[in-house]
C-alpha cells in the first residue's frame, strides 16, 4: 500500500490488479487505513488528496481520455501569473459522451469543477497535450497552444474577455506549427476567430508564421460579446475600446 504514489486517489481496478480483494479493502477500511471517496475509490488515511490526484487516477488507471485545459492548464504551466486559482473553477475536457466516474463527481474537491465534453480540438493531436509533474505522479494538460483556444471556447459564459486577453498576451512562446495544426482542426469559428483576434491585438510571434488561408473561418458576423463593436477584420464583437 506504501508503494503507490502519495497524494493519489486509488481505485478499486488498481488495487484489485495489485492483489487487494474487496475482502482485504473492507478490512482495511475497518482498520482506518483507507478512507472510501465513494464507491470504486479509495485515499489513504491521512493524505490530502485533491482533484490532480483524482484526475491521475482516471487518466492511468481507469485509462480516460479525459485531460486538464483551457486557463487551469495555462496558469498551472506558468501563464497568466497575475492570476490565482482562488475560487477560479479546474476546466476538465473530454469527448463526447465521455461521462466520469460518480466517485469524482459526487466528492467534494475544494474547487469548482468544470467538465465539458467536446470535439473542439482532435485528441489525435498528440503533440498538444503534455505531462504536467505534481509531486510522485503526474497528469496530462493540453499544452498552452491547445490551452489558450480551450480557454476561449468558455469566452464570455464561464471565461471573461478581457482575463483571457491579458493571459493571451503572456502566450509568446506558442508553436506556431502546432498552432497551424490546431487552429485548421479547430470546430469552433468562434474560438479560432478569437484566437487570431487576441494574438494580433497582443503582438504574438507565432501569428507571424500562421498561414490564415488553411483556417477555416466561416462566414458572416459572431456575436462574442453581446452590445460590443463588431470588430471589421474578424467580424466578431468584442468590448469597446476605452477613451484614451
């Protein structure tokens, strides 16, 4: 028992792969060694276990394709360091019809959770997602590339415009062969629309590279903000622009 990661959630898959009986587990409950987080996961006594440590138990033991994006993943990996997670919710992505296990959704993690199913970005895309440390374990995160464009597709519901910019204006080491790759694959015209917008306002490197013809930009105006100026070269709304 000693021998897995600390701060991990446990499942009853891995333990039962690893020799533990239902038998054994409910001795161990008994005991005070186990706690239960619900049914088909287990902490250890004693640890404080969080949603990364549930997150790395679903995506290696359970095998979900399920990964952390959109501004978690950004300021997780350093972006946006004017801002904290505080109250801000942990955005989890999965695909369609993806449902996680009751254990994660019913336990009660500190922080709100976001979790959206969506095709937004191909998962395919392997090179957008990578290993993020958190003590003996790690998780999987989209990368800021894919990041940066999961956190628009919240813009404006559950993500303010104005945050999103000045985290987009932090972004200047993107990829732009990955942000090519992405922005060609992307399903939202809006978010790609965004993503061009907020790296031309923010003088992003990569945007110098990125080769606008191969996107798909769709046609007519989007409404992002609702009463704001329709900006003329992506013809989406965006807020007005303060005097001076």
């Amino acid at each position: 028992m000693s021998s897995f990661p600390k701060g991990l959630v446990l499942t009853t898959k891995l333990l039962a792969t690893n020799g533990f009986s239902m038998q054994l587990l409910s001795q161990y409950k008994n005991s005070h060694w186990l706690d239960s987080l619900g049914e088909g996961a287990y902490q250890r006594r004693g640890e404080n276990v969080d949603w990364k440590g549930a997150l790395a138990a679903m995506q290696e033991q359970l095998g979900f394709f399920v990964h952390c994006g959109g501004r978690t993943a950004l300021v997780l990996q350093g972006y946006g360091h004017f801002t904290e997670f505080g109250s801000h919710p942990v955005y989890l992505f999965g695909s369609p019809g993806l449902k996680l296990p009751r254990w994660f959704e019913k336990h009660d993690w500190g922080v709100p959770i976001v979790y959206k199913m969506t095709k937004l970005c191909p998962v395919e895309i392997s090179e957008s997602f990578v290993d993020f440390p958190v003590g003996e374990y790690s998780i999987r995160v989209s990368s800021p590339e894919r990041a940066a464009m999961e956190m628009l597709y919240h813009v404006p519901a559950r993500q303010g415009f104005n945050e999103a910019e000045r985290i987009m204006e932090s972004l200047l080491t993107l990829q732009p062969p990955l942000v090519q790759k992405l922005l060609e694959a992307c399903t939202s015209v809006k978010v790609k629309r965004l993503f061009l917008y907020m790296a031309e306002s923010g003088h992003l490197p990569c945007l110098e590279e990125i080769d606008v013809s191969r996107i798909n930009l769709g046609k007519g105006d989007r409404t992002v903000i609702k009463g704001g100026r329709l900006d003329p070269k992506y013809r989406i709304t965006v807020p007005h622009k303060e005097a001076g």
